[in-house]
C-alpha cells in the first residue's frame, strides 16, 4: 500500500483540491471564451458563472471539516513522501487564503472583476478613464477588505496577504531593496545608452505586408520553433497577449496583433510561448494538485522573459528571425537585414506602453505600477487621482508623461482582472530570467549558438528538470539557489543590460 494512502485524511484533502483544480481549469477556460469569442452582451452572466465556480471551489477547500482534516493528515505525516508532503503544505496555504476572508466577499471579488473587464475594454478604446473608475474604486474596495483580513490572518501586511497568494515566499522585504535598486540605477543607465546610440545610423524602415493573416503565420511559426504543435497550443486573437495553461496538453494563447507594430506580436509571440513550455513542461503526474502546479508568479515570468528578453532579443536569434520576417512580410530585402533589425532591437525608446518597452524601461514600468498599487490599496490614493499620480510617477521615471490615459494606467488589464499583488512578478521576473539565462549559457554555451539556427531544443533541455518538472515542490528561494547558485537578485540583470546594451559590438 502507497504510503499516502495510509493517511485518510490526505486523501480526502488531496481530492478536493483536485476536484476544486478541475473547476478552476473550466473557469479559466470561460475566461478564454470572454477574451476570444464571447458577444460583449455576456460580460454580466460570465460573471455570475465565474462566481458560482469561485463558490464551489471554495466549498470544497474551505469545508467546516477541513481544519480537522489537515490536523489529523499533519500528525501522520510521517506516512507521506517528501512530494505528498510538499501538498499538503501547499493544500494548507490555499485553505489559510481560502477561509481569511469571508466567502462572500471572495465571490463578490470574482463577479465583480469579471464584469469590469468590459468596462476596462470600453475605457481603453475611447480613452474614458471614467468608464472605469467607479467600478474600480469599488473593487478597490472590496480587495483592501480581503487583504487586509487576510493578513490579519496569515500573520502579514496587506499587501504581502495578496503576493502570498499568487507568488508565494515574496514580500515587500525581498520586493524594496530590488526595486530601489532598479530604479536608482536604471534611468541612468537608460541615459548611457542614449547617448551611445545617438550616434547610430538610422535604422531602415520594414516594409511588406503585415495583415493580421500574415502575423498570426508568423506566431505559429515561431512557436513551432519553440517546441509547441498546435495539437496541444491554441492561438487566438485577442485584446490582450495572455496564456491560459490550467489543463494538461491543453493552453490557450490569446494574442493581439497590431497591424502597424507587427514587432509586438513577434515578442508577445515568444514571451507566451515561453509560459506554454513551463504549463507544458509540468509533471503530468501530478496534474489538478496544488504541488503540480507553477511554483508561483515570478517563477512563470522568468520563464516567459527568459525566452522573450534573454534568449529572443539576442543576436543569435535575430540572425535566424531577419530571413523568417522577409519571407513572412516581402517587402524590401534591405529592410530585412540581421543588422537593421539588430538596430531596430538595440534602440531603447521612448514609449508609455510596458509590454513594448525596451529591456532597461520594462522593469521601471512594472515599478512605477507597482508603486501606485501599494498606495491605491493602502488608501493613500484615490481612483480619482489615479491618472494624476501615474503621470507624475512616470515623469520622476522617464522624464515624461504619457499623452492620455489608454497610454498610461489604462494600459494593463490587470486591475479589471482582480489581479493585485502580481505586479511585482514582471521585475522579479526579468531579474530570474537574467540570472537563470546566465546560469544556463555558462554551463552549457550551446544553447547560445543554437539560436541562430532557430533551435530552442538546448534551453528547453536546460530548464525542464531545474524548473519545470519541480513545479511547487520546493519553496521559490530553494528553487532559485539550486537552479543558479545564487539567492534571486538584480546583479545578473544590470551586468546582461550593460554587456547587452552598452559592450555588444554593433554592425
């Protein structure tokens, strides 16, 4: 007899939460038909279907009798294996979550979110930030009640209560020192490389046929690249890039393509896919279990940045992408050169939008939203003054102020989504990319080399073991030292952005 099955109490914990993953995975797949294929008249009953699975789930993780249940499966817990045990403290830190804050309140959140992602939408096309300011104070108010009953609770501040349920073993305590960091020494560093590329030629304008037809050709091919067949990776348009991963050999990319930008696709493109190979790269064996699953938010980004930034923007790959993009879009031969789309990538810019940002801005996005996150949940700010603080932050930033609010914090939809607490992962992920990318071409310099040739086979073969197939069976700190030899910190990120930015030889 399996030593688990010796523990009653495991197993009637362990298939609720996976009956309560299952529900989640159907949640997530409805949240797909809303991004996707939804009439816009179904926002208010997708929100009513959301909640009742919200309600269910939370029936069976926080049911009257699971206190005892996790008392009596952590006295015989000598029974389990060190993979059993590592659910059941991953069971235990969703049903602390779980029973924080009132059911009501959590499905409040759920129906609410959902409904203010059409408010959102409508917001950012007509650039209206007052379509979705009511909705969003109320919201507001309805995530400082959780977090803060959460914290209460688990022993946190508000703010670390929300990280700790998407990204967990990260607070403020690790946040504060890396993002003071970044933001003392990024902006000059953004003023180095200006004035380095000042001197540049010119780079030469694309030309060619940039349909969406021929965009969305061009994802496939990229993701073909990758690793991923379409027999289990779905891609469709949609207002915003997005992965939905919640179902084994079954994930859901939604991407939006932009006619006149047709570069953002092409990263998105790799920026999801790197997301896929971690949904893709998860145990099978332990699907629908709280151990199985990704091991926290910046774990997913670095993944997804680690493809998007570190290994997609390097010179190897561009050299293989220049000849893909001319055959892809025709046009001008000239255009299509490695070394005038190496000057398209190198150029550090002057955009508002963080998802087109240039690697040495990205992170400075995610702080400066990160920064308006804490205050908006703390009550320092109010929705009212929220475009007001944004411009502000974004000029001590960048040195300037977006030109309206669909260019500044309508920019995300996030916030619609009742994500809060997550922001942070987007830096913390940049910084984990950079030094598993780092860790990774030392010990095996092939994978740099690789990419010239279109092959991520290399990286692929790299990360699977250190951080896909461990999904959450180690804590994230664990996982960081053993994958790179070092506790997480943004030394590996400033010395890739000045070799990168600042060292690399341009043609």
């Amino acid at each position: 007899m399996r030593a688990a099955e010796r523990n009653r109490a495991y197993l009637v914990l362990s298939e609720r939460f996976a009956t309560a993953a299952k529900l989640s995975a159907a949640r997530e797949m409805l949240f797909w038909d809303s991004q996707t294929y939804m009439p816009a008249g179904g926002a208010w009953a997708r929100g009513e279907q959301v909640a009742a699975i919200y309600s269910a789930c939370a029936d069976l993780i926080a049911a009257p009798d699971a206190g005892d249940l996790f008392a009596a499966a952590e006295e015989a817990a000598d029974t389990l294996g060190d993979v059993e045990r590592s659910n059941l403290a991953e069971m235990r830190r969703m049903w602390r979550h779980s029973v924080s804050a009132p059911k009501a309140l959590l499905m409040e959140r759920a129906r609410f979110s959902s409904a203010l992602h059409a408010d959102w939408r409508a917001a950012k096309s007509s650039n209206q930030f007052a379509l979705f300011a009511g909705g969003f104070a109320r919201l507001m108010s309805i995530h400082r009640e959780i977090a803060e009953a959460t914290g209460e609770a688990l022993g946190l501040s508000a703010y670390d209560a929300l990280m700790d349920a998407t990204d967990p073993g990260l607070t403020a305590a690790v946040i504060d020192p890396m993002f003071d960091d970044l933001e003392a020494s990024l902006p000059a560093l953004l003023g180095e490389v200006l004035e380095r590329q000042a001197g540049w030629p010119k780079p030469r304008a694309f030309s060619g046929d940039f349909s969406i037809e021929r965009q969305r050709a061009l994802s496939q091919t990229l993701l073909s690249a990758v690793g991923h067949s379409p027999a289990q990776v779905r891609l469709d348009a949609s207002p915003q890039a997005y992965t939905i991963g919640q179902s084994p050999s079954d994930v859901r990319i939604m991407m939006r393509f932009d006619a006149d930008n047709f570069l953002y696709s092409v990263r998105a493109t790799l920026h999801e896919a790197g997301h896929v190979l971690y949904e893709l790269g998860l145990p099978r064996e332990l699907a629908f279990t709280p151990v199985g699953a990704p091991r926290g938010a910046t774990t997913h980004e670095g993944q997804a940045l680690m493809l998007d930034m570190q290994a997609g923007r390097s010179r190897e790959f561009l050299t293989w992408l220049a000849p893909v993009l001319a055959k892809t879009f025709g046009g001008e031969p000239e255009s299509w050169t490695p070394a005038n789309l190496l000057n398209h990538y190198r150029r550090v810019g002057q955009g508002f939008i963080r998802t087109t940002a240039d690697e040495i801005s990205y992170p400075l996005h995610v702080i400066l939203r990160h920064r308006i996150e804490r205050a908006l949940l703390s009550g320092d700010l109010s929705v009212t003054d929220l475009p007001g603080a944004w411009s502000d932050l974004s000029q001590r930033l960048f040195g300037r102020r977006p030109p309206d609010d669909a260019r500044g914090c309508l920019q995300d939809v996030h916030w619609a989504n009742g994500m809060f607490g997550y922001f942070p992962s987007y830096a913390l992920g940049v910084a984990f990319a950079a030094q598993l990318y780092e860790a990774a071409t030392s010990e095996n310099p092939q994978i740099q080399s690789n990419l010239a040739h279109g092959d991520f086979s290399s990286h692929r073969d790299w990360v699977h073991p250190r951080i896909h197939d461990r999904a959450s069976k180690v804590p994230f700190a664990k996982l960081v030292e053993e994958s790179t030899g070092a506790s997480l910190s943004t030394a590996a990120l400033k010395r890739h952005l000045r070799n990168r930015y600042l060292e690399e030889v341009m043609p």
